[in-house]
C-alpha cells in the first residue's frame, strides 16, 4: 500500500513538473529517461538511484571523461596557439640627398636628361613614350639692368629691369625623331644661395629682341638667353639652375652666374706734365687730341711750342680750368675723357663703310 501511495505521488510531482515547463532534468542511466530535478535523486519510471558522475577534466586528447562510469562529455581542448611575436619592420632607409653639381661660370657641364614624345620633361616615371638626350651647356654672359642700359639705350626703350644670363646649348650626337625645343625639353630657373627662385621668361636667341620656341639640332652649339626681370629680390641671384629629370629621379646642376676670379682692375693713367718746352711721344697725343676737338689747327710735330700753348689755354678755358698754358694730369684726363668711346665709334664707322 505505502509503495503504491510513493508512486502515485511520484506520478503526480512528475505530472506537475512537466506541466510547469521545468527544463533542469537528470538523465537516468538506468532506463534513460529524463527525470525532473524536482523529483529528486529518484527515478519514477524504474526506481534507480541518480549518479553523481566524478569528472576528470579533459585534456588535449580526450573530453571531459567520469572516472566511475567512463561516461564523456564536451570536446577535447583546442590547444591555446602560442602568439607568434610580431616582427619589427624594417626600417626603409631614405637615399641620402644627392649633392647638386656646381658649375664655375664660363666652363662646360653635360648632362642627360628624358623627354616625352611631345618634348616636354618627362617629370613621372610612368610616362612611358620618351627618349634620354645629352646635353653639353656652359655659361656665356651675365647681364644686368646697366649692361642693357649701356648697350641698347639708344635703340630701344628700356624699363630699367632688363637682365639675362646667356648660355650655349649643345645637343650630342642625337639620332632620334624628336624635336628638341630647350624651352620644354629642360627645366631652368634661377636661384639664389638662399633658395629664393626666379622663373624668368622663355627662352629666346637674343639679348633684348629675338625668336622663342627655337628648336636645336644635334652637334650645331646654339647660344640663348634666359630673360628675368631685375628686383630688390633679384639682386641676390647666384645660379642658373638645371633640373634633369630621369626614371622620376631629379637631379640639379647651378651654373655660376658670376666668376669667382675678380677682374684685375686696370691701372690708373698717370698723365706727365706738359708746358712749353716739352718733346714726345706724350706731346704728340696731345696735339692729336686738341685738333680732334678743334682747337689745334697747326703740325703735330711733337714739339710743345707757341701754337700748342695757345691751343691747351682755349681747352682750359673750355674744361674751366686756369688759362695757364699747363697741360697737368687733372686737365689732361678732362681732356681725353671720352677719346675710347669715340675711337670705338669711328672704327665701327669705318668697318661699316668698307662692306
């Protein structure tokens, strides 16, 4: 009687369960149905006992393993993968500065650089059509804004800016089929020591008035101007820069703008003193002078005498100077001043007139 009021009852707490929605149940090892957690360590459905499994952790091998029964439960281990150190990059040297090539004034650099099939500078590596040229360049004249004013002055009218550096330009050995224009085909500024730029204007064949876009041929030297205008900014001006461009890499040449070897200065003209009474060669440029200006108009002998005091005393008085018949050094260089300037015309004259 008291085993059938212990099953009924079992019954009935298994009914409740199920119908709650217990979801904590025991598998019993016995008959292999679920039996609710509620219930007990019992099974209603064949009497056995709930076994407590004594587990052995799992390892790298086996699962998680009971050591009573053997029953397994999970998966092995997944070993822990041993962090790999992450190694350093190395370092990318950047290429040292390649040092820009200077050139003295006056003296020949050549050089290669690439140019496109449409000759402008192949600046990019990725552009492909272009073909590698030499050059040989060297640095002609350096004229500022009174070399301008001395020389075209009375031909043209001038802004007082005028400045050039005149260069010669060869192309070697060329075979190719492209035109090569200087103006597109290589990249030329103006610098100063402090890296200050000029652009400048376009290259042209003359000092004040000539061609742009001219073309050079190979092996025939052709001389151009770089033109800039002359500034407060401009007067520190060292280099005629040239930027060579090959595979992307650029490179620099700075032309010298200016000699390093200061001109020796001229040596000062000493005049003697000249009066009545004195003979030579010195007498007789004199007497050359005063009639050139017109106030001699007897023998160039050489002879300082009566008619060459008379002339020195009408050129004192036209100079300003005491009327004493004394040609000294200071009257001497009034005198004479101007004589190159006119003899330098006169020859000219004459070339002129015998073509």
């Amino acid at each position: 009687m008291r085993k059938r009021i212990f099953a009924i009852v079992c019954v009935l707490a298994l009914i409740v369960a199920l119908s709650a929605g217990a979801e904590s149940a025991w598998k019993c090892d016995n008959c292999g149905k679920r039996v609710p957690e509620t219930i007990g360590d019992v099974c209603p459905y064949c009497g056995a006992r709930k076994h407590v499994h004594t587990w052995r952790e799992a390892t790298y091998t086996e699962p998680r393993t009971c050591v009573e029964c053997g029953a397994t439960e999970g998966e092995p281990l997944t070993p822990t993968p041993t962090p790999k150190p992450t190694p350093s990059p190395t370092p990318t040297l950047e290429p040292a500065p390649v040092e820009p090539k200077i050139v003295p004034f006056g003296e020949s650099c050549t050089f290669q650089t690439q140019v496109k099939a449409d000759g402008n500078v192949r600046v990019k590596a990725t552009d492909e059509a272009y073909e590698t040229i030499s050059l040989t360049m060297r640095l002609v004249s350096y004229m500022l804004p009174q070399d301008y004013a001395d020389r075209y002055a009375n031909q043209y009218r001038l802004r007082g800016t005028e400045a050039s550096v005149g260069f010669e330009l060869l192309l070697n050995d060329y075979t190719g089929d492209l035109t090569v224009i200087p103006q597109d085909a290589i990249k030329l500024t103006l610098e100063s020591e402090a890296g200050d730029v000029e652009l400048g204007y376009r290259l042209m064949d003359a000092e004040i008035s000539g061609n742009y876009g001219v073309k050079i041929d190979t092996n025939t030297p052709k001389e151009l101007y770089k033109r800039y205008q002359y500034t407060n900014a401009a007067e520190n001006l060292e280099y005629l820069v040239v930027t060579t461009y090959n595979d992307g890499e650029e490179g620099r040449i700075l032309f010298k703008l200016k000699s390093d070897i200061a001109p020796e200065p001229s040596p000062a003209v000493i005049y003697p003193i000249l009066q009545k009474g004195s003979n030579g060669d010195e007498v007789v440029a004199l007497q050359k002078r005063l009639t050139e200006l017109g106030y001699l108009e007897g023998a160039i002998d050489g002879a300082f005498g009566s008619g060459t005091e008379r002339a020195v005393k009408a050129a004192q008085k036209a100079l300003g100077f005491e009327q004493n018949g004394i040609a000294d050094h200071q009257f001497q260089v009034k005198l004479f001043a101007g004589a190159e300037e006119e003899t330098s015309d006169a020859d000219q004259e004459t070339a002129s007139n015998a073509e």
